[in-house]
C-alpha cells in the first residue's frame, strides 16, 4: 500500500506531538507514527495496584500561569490543548553530605529565592540577584538576534547587550565567579545542573539560566493527571482537526528520492509518502533506518561527534499511608554526597525523592501517597559483564540502597509503607523510547556542543533536505519545555514551506 501526505510525523513524544498538532492544525494532511500503543513517549502515565504512576515529569519550567504566560502556556494555548495546571512555588530542598554539607530549603520568587541563599550563605545575595538578572539583557539580545535579517550589529550587540555578550560563551561558574558569588552560595544555587544533566563548570551558561529563571518566576507547573494529561490533550488537538495517528507503528526505515531528499517511510510493511518528514527519532537511529549512501558525511560526522546525554535510575512507590504520615514534608530533595556540581556528577552522587502528593493531592487514592526517586547515571554505568539473569537483583538492590539511605537522613520508615514499587534504569528507556545508552536527554550540551553553539549554526545542524528533527535530541536540547517549543518552531518552518507566508 502506498500512500501520499503533506507531513509525516515520526514519533508520538513531545516534539513529535506538538509538531503533527500544529501541522494539523494549520490543515495539512498530517500522519504521526508511533512504536507504541499511546502517545507521549516519556510524557506518559503507567499503573500498578491502585496507583497511577509519573515515569518522568518532575518539573516544567516556561509555563508561566493565565495571568502571567510563558512559552509553553502559550504553545499549548494556541493549539487548544487544554490543561489543569498545578504548581510549585517552593523551588526544591536541597541535602549536602559531608564536611561542608547543608540542608536548605530554596524558596521561589525572586525575592525568596536570594533571601533563602542569603540566609544559607551570608552576604551573597547581591551576587545571587546579579545572576539573575543577567537573564533580562540576555533575552533582549536573542530577541534581537532572531528577529534581525542577517548578522546582527557589532556595535549594537556591545553597546545595547554587552552582558550576553560578556556571558554567552561561558559556563556557569566562570559567569557566577566574575560576579563573586561565594562557593556554597555556587553550589546551592546550581543545584538544578542534574536537570540539564551538565555540571556547571562545563554547562553554557545562558542555557542554566533560562531555566533557572523560569522556575523561579513562575515556580515549576505540572498536570493534575501525570503527563499522560499533556500527550493526551495534544493527540486530541491532533485528531479534531483531521490527523491520522498509526499506533503499534514503528517507522523501520526512511526512503529517499534519487536527489537524496527523504520523501517517505516504511511502517508496518507499507510504504508511506510525504512532502516532509518530521522526525521525534534521534538522528542515530533515522541514519540506521536509510540508505548509508544519502546520508551527508558532515550530517553523520555530527551524529558521531555529539555525546549521548545523561539518562537516569528512576524507582516509583505507592505508600499504604499519606506523605504526612509518612512524615514527607518537601515536593523536591534533592540530596546529594558533596555540594559541588563537579564531584556529584563524576561520583554519580546526586539522587532527588518527589512526592507529587504534595502538589496533586489527589494523585494517589484517599490514605496513600506515592514517591518518585531519580539517580543520575549514564547507559554506560551499566556493568557490562551483567548478565539478563542478574538484572533484576542489581536494580533492585540500586533501589533499596537509596530508600535506605533516604530513610537513614530523614528518620523516616518507607519500607514497611510500600504497597507498590517498581525500578526502571537506562535499559528501560534504551527499551521504551528506543535512545542509544537509554539516554533521556539527547544529546549532551556540553563542551563545543552548547546551546548557543548550537543556535548560532542551526541550519548547518542535520541538512537532509525534506527532513526535520524535534525533540530533546533537536537544537533546544531536553527536557519538556525544550521539546514542545522546538516541536512548535520547527513544525512552523515545515508550514512555511509546505504553504508558504512568514
Ligand atoms: C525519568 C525521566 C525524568 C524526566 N524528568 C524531566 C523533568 O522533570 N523535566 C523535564 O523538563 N524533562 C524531564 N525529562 C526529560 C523529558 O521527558 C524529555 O527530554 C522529553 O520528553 C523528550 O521528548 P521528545 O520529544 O524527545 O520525545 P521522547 O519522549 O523521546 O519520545 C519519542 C517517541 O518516539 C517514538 N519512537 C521512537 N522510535 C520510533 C520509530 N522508529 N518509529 C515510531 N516511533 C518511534 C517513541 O516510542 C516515543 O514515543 C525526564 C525524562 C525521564 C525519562
């Protein structure tokens, strides 16, 4: 069976879903194809016992609220997709261990934000509040960059953006440093670097900022029913407005013309055709899935060159009792064995507990409560002499070791609580989501491969004409904003092409 579309969309995850609503939407003949048997691809929703369980979301920043709107408010907005938004407007609390270790709770808003650190650390506020002010004149400048035809001004960008000029290039630390920010001020404040899966002294800083921001202004948002809610309300918008969803479709391979264009797919044995292929899957496995020969050296080169990103340990528990019972007071800890970003990251030292009770009340059945645990970690962690057989008793025992440890600091009993629990570790996201080493995040955005490296060469990016990438894996990099926002913008340019206008 052959067929002809306008789009064809690969993957139902954020970027894909946001990507074929809007084709939709705009009255493109639209088809979206994904593995599974549902939307969202880590923007899901899984159930055991009488609990339903988040498998991802912790938090969402650039949401912003009705008053007050931020991107994906609007992105979301603009499709029609309709969401019961919850915040957070505490910021987290954060456990260091060891020598020089502390327990902070880091309120939200601007002001709650530098009070909390000045009171943890004495006489850093101003730095604190210089940092986050950058993010103003830094956003003033993309601005400009993105709406000014050709290169910008030389002298504009000194005279009226000189502190984007004087930070884009650098990392955090080098930026919080020439600001004075003392060390555990540092530390706490770049508490959120798990988040983007970079330390600091290597994570570009615009890109920590922008987020950082983001919480703090708006507080973090999340969906009252997990966010299953947001891929639902986006294959609606998809739906209503005339696009065809294939589920249990995995896309096996990409199809080429004779001048190297994508202008097709295969998908269950069929042949399907478009004027443009939008693509949730990372460019690795689209490059596995066509003709070696049309790929572009350059565009393999990249693929090769680029790091997978970080992926996770993630243990769900449904608690017979409620989270005050169980003496849970904070949506977010992060706990951490040393305050530096650094050593967190290369010790694999950094694991944070959730309880969405604490934002969703009725999350979980009347008397219970559900915890989320999350261990940094990289696929290639993984033991590699660990046979299938023992795969169970190592994450499980990865999973006791971080209850207990997370008891042992709180003085509280979650064991004997436990009604439900289950352990996922990068071989089920390498499973579920099909990514190379399990990684959750793409691509890492690190060392010559920044976000601002990589806006600044977007277009020499992946260049296969009739090809588009969204998601994580894209320019924007991970996480839920960086994929809807990316889906909306790149999805925009195919609707350019395909019907012209601005
Ligand atoms: C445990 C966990 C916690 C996280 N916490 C947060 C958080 O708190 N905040 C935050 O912002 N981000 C978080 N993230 C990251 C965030 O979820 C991802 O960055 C984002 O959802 C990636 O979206 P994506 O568009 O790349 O799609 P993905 O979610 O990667 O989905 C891709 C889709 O494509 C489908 N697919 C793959 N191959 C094929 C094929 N060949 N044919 C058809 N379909 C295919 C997959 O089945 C999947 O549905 C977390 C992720 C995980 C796993």
């Amino acid at each position: 069976m052959d067929r002809q579309y306008d789009v064809i969309v690969v993957g139902a995850g954020n970027g894909g879903l946001v990507a074929a609503a809007n084709c939709a939407k705009h009255g493109l003949k639209t088809l979206l194809l994904e593995k599974h048997n549902i939307p969202g691809g880590c923007a899901t929703s899984f159930v055991r016992g009488r609990f339903e369980f988040e498998p991802s979301l912790h938090e969402l920043c650039s949401v912003g609220t009705p008053e007050n709107p931020d991107t994906v408010y609007k992105i979301f907005d603009e499709l029609g997709a309709k969401i019961d938004w919850r915040y957070e407007n505490n910021m987290y609390r954060v456990i260091a261990k060891g020598e020089n270790g502390y327990d902070v709770t880091v309120k939200g808003g601007i002001d709650g934000y530098c009070d909390s650190i000045e009171a943890a650390c004495p006489g850093s506020r101003k730095s604190v509040k210089a940092f986050l002010d950058l993010v103003v004149n830094c956003k003033q400048a993309v601005e400009y960059i993105t709406k000014k035809k050709g290169n910008p001004n030389k002298l504009v960008m000194a005279l009226k953006y000189g502190n984007f000029m004087r930070c884009a290039s650098h990392s955090v630390e080098e930026v919080q440093i020439a600001l004075g920010m003392p060390e555990k001020a540092r530390n706490i404040v770049n508490t959120y670097w798990g988040y983007l899966g970079v330390p600091t002294d290597e994570l570009n800083c615009m890109h920590y900022l922008n987020m950082v921001t983001g919480y703090v202004k708006d507080g973090a948002a999340m969906p009252a029913k997990r966010s299953h809610e947001l891929s639902e309300a986006l294959i609606k918008v998809f739906q209503d407005n005339g696009g065809e969803v294939w589920y249990n479709s995995e896309v096996t391979e990409f199809l080429t013309d004779e001048s190297g264009r994508i202008n097709g797919v295969v998908a269950n044995g069929d042949k399907l055709f478009a004027k443009e292929i939008i693509s949730n899957v990372i460019p690795n496995n689209v490059y596995s899935r066509m003709d070696e020969k049309k790929v572009p050296e350059n565009d393999l080169k990249l693929a090769n060159a680029r790091e997978f990103g970080i992926s996770l340990e993630t243990v769900y528990i449904g608690c017979d009792c409620t989270a005050e019972e169980l003496g849970v007071k904070d949506y977010t800890v992060f706990v951490v064995n040393d305050p530096n970003p650094r050593v967190e990251h290369d010790t694999r030292g950094l694991y944070i507990v959730n309880s969405l009770n604490k934002v969703v009340p009725e999350s979980s059945p009347e008397g219970t409560c559900t915890l989320f645990f999350t261990y940094l970690c990289y696929g290639s962690d993984i033991p590699k002499d660990l046979k299938p057989e023992e795969y169970k008793k190592w994450k499980n025992a990865h999973a006791e070791k971080y209850i207990k440890d997370y008891e042992e600091l709180m003085g509280i009993d979650i064991r004997s609580h436990i009604e439900e629990i289950s352990v996922a570790t990068p071989v089920t996201f390498a499973r579920y989501l099909g990514t190379p080493d399990g990684t959750i995040y793409g691509y890492k955005l690190s060392g010559w491969d920044h976000l601002m490296s990589r806006t600044a060469h977007v277009k020499a990016d992946f260049t296969i004409p009739g090809l588009t990438f969204v998601g994580g894996h894209s320019s924007r990099g991970d996480g839920y904003s960086s994929s809807y926002i990316i889906g909306y913008q790149h999805s925009n340019q195919v609707i350019n092409r395909l019907k012209g206008g601005n």
